[in-house]
C-alpha cells in the first residue's frame, strides 16, 4: 500500500483499562498539479493513483475530454531543499490546441474535502464545458442491481479495511459488475482518481456506467460525473440542493440515500426500470 496508510502509536482505551498499541492510519499529503510547469492546483490526497488524479481533475474542469490530449504526466523532482523527490508534484503536458479554461471560468483552485463555485455560477460554468450530452444517454438500471451496489463497493475497498478511514468510488456497468475503484481520504479525489483512470484507458465518456460513491452527493460530484459523460450517480447519504439542481440541468440521474433495499431518486428516474409510482 504505500505511503496510503502510515503506522502510528495510539493509546487505546477500553471499559477500565488502557494500552498502548500501533494504529494504521489513511495517508493524507498535498499535492500540486501543474500544466506545463505552471502551478494549478493543491489537493490535500491519500497518496496513490496520482497521475489518474491529475488527469480526472483536468477531466473535471473541462480542460480535457480524451487521454490523447494529455501528452505526459511525470513527477517533479527536487521538490525539497535537498533535491530530493516527495512525489507530491506532478506535472501534466498537454497536447498543442488544449488549453486551460478561460480566467472567467476558472476556479479557486485551492482542493479541499469539498469546493466550488456557488449557486448559479457553478451551474452556468460547468453547463458551458461539459461535452458529453447525458439527457441523450438511453441507460437504465434495475433497482436490485441498484440496491446491491453499496455491499460491492465495500467488499473492494481494500485500504479502507486496515484504517476505516478513506472513501471510495467505484464504477459499474448496469448489471452490476464493478470496472474500476479508487479510494482517497477525500471523495472528490477518490471520484478524480476513477475518471482519470477512465480516461487514460480511453473509456470517455463512460456512456452506460454507473458511479457509486461513498458519503454523500455534492455539487462537486455530480459535476464531475456529468464531466465524464457518467448517466447516473448513486451515494450512500444525502445529495445537496445543488447537486439535485445541477443533476436535474445535466440529464444525470441522482440517487441518495442508498441503504439497503431502499433510495431516493432525485432527477431523470425514468432510467430506474420501475412501475409507475404510487401517489
């Protein structure tokens, strides 16, 4: 695993009694993406995956859409006094005619747990990058493929098994079989990670997948799904007011709340193969 998890002393108590015990922990470290040896961005990541996360996060801001406009990732080194390499910069080369957004489209693009433009801001800039057309995108699902979504995330996630403490992302076919995961401290990352990786096998855009993603459905999420041509998010918690919003403006189909035999739909639930409601 890496430099994903750290080993660290804890002390542990329980009922009366204490001990002292090594504890494995989710790695979390900065790190910047640059473009043509200009500084973009820093993300605060679990380490691992790293050229997928630079390549889904350009995915994300619309700067790119197929794994040919990206000519070479490579880490920088001498990143420390020493000259040393962190491997926590890495620089994107892309292709001549693929450009960074224009400054009234550009974000602040300091990368926490969660960030973005507001309200109609966010929606009018990612409505003005996104190529791919999900209203377009014929895909259904079954609600029992559906619901069985959750335990498969989790049986894949490996990392999460000794620290209990990253999130994760999968992505599915409509009969359920899960085709890539990545997991992260932050979901955003985890989700940048997975399209990234979509990206440079030359998937995009991932017309009839489906995104599972641990923790809830933000503004972020769903624009990056719409990013990657992805027809239908599903989370384990609630979605925010603008993620319904935005979901709803895209044709992507938004689930929450997925626990069990049981979830809300929130936008285009014609994809969900189910009899007519009742009242």
């Amino acid at each position: 695993m890496g430099r994903a998890t750290v080993r660290r002393q804890v002390l542990r108590l329980r009922d009366e009694t204490s001990t002292h015990r090594p504890d494995t922990l989710a790695g979390e470290e900065p790190m910047e993406i640059r473009v043509g040896g200009k500084a973009l961005t820093v993300t605060m990541r679990t380490p691992g995956s790293d050229f997928d996360l630079a390549a889904g996060f350009l995915v994300g801001e619309g700067v790119v859409h197929h794994a040919e406009e990206i000519t070479g990732i490579r880490y920088c080194a001498g990143a420390t006094a020493d000259g040393s390499n962190t491997y926590n910069v890495v620089d994107v080369a892309l292709a001549p005619g693929t450009t960074l957004p224009e400054p009234s489209l550009e974000r602040n693009f300091y990368t926490t747990s969660s960030c973005g433009l507001c309200g109609k801001a966010s929606l009018d800039a990612v409505r003005t990058t996104t190529r791919w057309s999900l209203a377009e995108d014929r895909t259904t699902i079954d609600p029992e493929v559906v619901y069985s979504l959750p335990d498969r995330l989790r049986a894949a996630q490996r990392v999460f098994d000794s620290t209990g403490g990253l999130h994760a992302a999968g992505l599915f076919s409509t009969d359920g079989e899960l085709l890539a995961l990545r997991e992260d401290v932050g979901r955003h990352n985890a989700v940048d990670k997975l399209v990234g990786h979509a990206l440079r096998q030359g998937w995009l855009p991932l017309r009839g997948a489906v995104l599972m993603v641990s923790g809830r459905a933000s503004f972020e999420l769903v624009q990056k799904a719409a990013m990657a041509g992805i027809p239908v998010l599903a989370a384990v918690s609630a979605p925010s007011s603008l993620a319904v919003d935005l979901a709803g403006e895209t044709g992507l189909t938004l689930m929450g709340f997925l626990r069990g035999r049981s979830v809300n739909v929130y936008s285009r639930t014609e994809r969900l193969r189910v009899p007519e409601p009742v009242g």
